[in-house]
C-alpha cells in the first residue's frame, strides 16, 4: 500500500479534480444522509478555484443537481453520475452521454431486487442506478449478483462495486473519461491532474491522471492505483489549505 503524503502543487499550474462524499465530506449512507457542505469548505473550494485560475471540477457519482443543492450558492464545475453528465464551466449548461440501451430494464430489475430484500435500498438516477445495503453487508453477494444480471450483452451498462452498495452505470461513463474531457479545455488543459478520492469508483480517474503524468491521491485505506495517500476527510481539507 502506498503511504506517500502527496507534494506541495503550486495551483497555478494544476487541475484539481474531487471527489465528494468520502473526500470532501464523511461517507455515511448517502442515498438517505444528506452530508453536510459548510461554509469553510465553500470558502477553500472557491479560494482554491481562485488560485487555479478557474482549473477545478468535482468528479462523484451524484447528479450535478444535487451538488448544486448541496453547494448553493457556490457553483463549480462538476462531472456527475461517474461522468455520465458534466458542465465544464460554472454558469453552462449540463451536458450528457446518450442513455444505455439497457437502463430501463436494468433499473426495473435492480429495483425489484430491493423491494424484495428487506435491508437493501434502490437509488435510480437518471443514467445510472444503486442497490445500497450498507447496514447488512452480507447482503453483498446477492446485490452484486441482480445487478450483474442486469447488465446483459449490449446492454450499455457495468457493475461497479463500492462501499456498501454496487452501482450500475454506463459503460461510455467514468470518472476517468470525466477528467480526460476536462482536460482537453480551458481551463484545464495544459495543468498538471490532480484527482483525490477515496473508493474502488475512483480507480478509473487515478489511472487517468496517473496516465497523464498527474497527482492521483487515496483517502484512507486499501488497495489502489493511487500514487499517494491522505487519511480521511480532514486530512484532505489541510493539504488543500495548504496550498
């Protein structure tokens, strides 16, 4: 396991790239618990933003709505739904890939599975869907397996384990194609990556950034493609203070 404490970055000369719950904010069942975005993390976000001249995107499995509820007044750039949707500047409009093929069915399925396993939860999304079971993970096998039965041949959609609940999401979608896209613009382009997350979600975005030469960082603990490492959410919002 990788242990390194990430470098000091000079911000304007990186593109930072954040996950949300588990990152910024305590992981805690967040298909029900509403977290909690206070005003000193507005406060760091829009002074980092600052200081990277505009280079600075969440990248999470939420819908950009929901960000924008929870962040009001502040309003980042942002990829939702593992990248499923995205707006690369604050004030445009939501961009996002053509819906799989296969949602609708998957997400019926998925949903009956949770109706009928008393301890499991659904969350549909628009392009994406979770079976949540984070109070009986002996619940796992069975999840994983309706959700896998979902995602047939041509059916546009993959399974992703995470903790406490599986997702079903577009194939076209991930948070590593997310940054790909961000990075391919203003503000973005040209900067050194940084991406900081915490779950088995944001693999795709630390091999990208790894690929790009960039700062992929784990938050707490397990095994990873990430360079570096921070403990928990605290320890995120100081190295990010101290930039």
């Amino acid at each position: 396991m990788n242990t390194l404490i990430p470098p000091r970055l000079k911000p304007a000369q990186t593109a930072f790239f954040l996950d949300f719950d588990g990152t910024l904010v305590p992981f805690d069942k967040p298909d029900i618990n509403t977290p909690v975005v206070d005003d000193a993390l507005r406060s760091l976000l829009e002074e980092l933003r600052g200081r990277a001249d505009g280079a600075l995107a969440l990248i999470t499995g939420r819908t950009i709505e929901v960000l924008d509820s929870l962040f009001d007044p502040l309003a980042l750039a942002a990829a939702g739904e593992h990248g499923g949707e995205w707006r690369q500047t604050p004030g445009f409009e939501v961009e996002s890939i053509t819906p799989p093929p296969g949602l609708a069915a998957a997400q019926q399925h998925c949903e009956a599975f949770a109706q009928a396993h008393p301890g499991t939860r659904f969350e549909r999304k628009k392009l994406s869907m979770v079976i949540h079971f984070h109070e009986f993970p002996g619940l796992r096998d069975a999840a994983a397996e309706a959700a896998k039965l979902a995602c047939v041949p041509g059916s546009g959609i993959r399974m992703l384990h995470a903790r406490g609940m599986v997702e079903v999401k577009p194939v076209d979608a991930s948070k590593g194609q997310a940054i790909e896209r961000f990075m391919q613009s203003a503000p973005f382009a040209g900067r050194v990556p940084v991406f900081i997350g915490d779950d088995v979600t944001d693999e795709d975005g630390f091999i990208a950034v790894n690929a790009q030469g960039g700062i992929s960082i784990k938050v707490g603990s397990g095994s990873s493609h990430a360079r570096y490492r921070l403990a928990d959410e605290d320890a995120v919002r100081g190295w990010l203070e101290s930039l």
